[in-house]
C-alpha cells in the first residue's frame, strides 16, 4: 500500500506591487514574485479547461 501524498499549502500576499507566492510548508525555500497582471493571468491559465 502506497501513501497518499498530502496537499501543500501556499501563502500569497502583496509585496511592493507585486504578489509574492511560497510554500507555507517550506517558507525558506524562496518565493515567486509576479506582477498583478502576471499573477491574473496565472490564475486565468489554472481556472480555464484542459
């Protein structure tokens, strides 16, 4: 029997202009940091259909 693996969880906060997005579990292992049009456009690509 294999494990199931658990969910990660991220954190997004504004940063200056920008949105910061990390790994909750992990906060030291760096972040991505987009543009608010960058970040939109993001969440358009992860919402729309395969």
């Amino acid at each position: 029997m294999s494990a199931i693996p658990r969910p990660r969880g991220f954190e997004v906060a504004e940063l200056n202009g920008h949105i910061g997005i990390r790994d909750s579990k992990n906060p030291t292992a760096g972040r991505l940091t987009l543009t608010r049009q960058h970040f939109t456009s993001l969440l358009a690509q992860l919402a729309s259909p395969p």
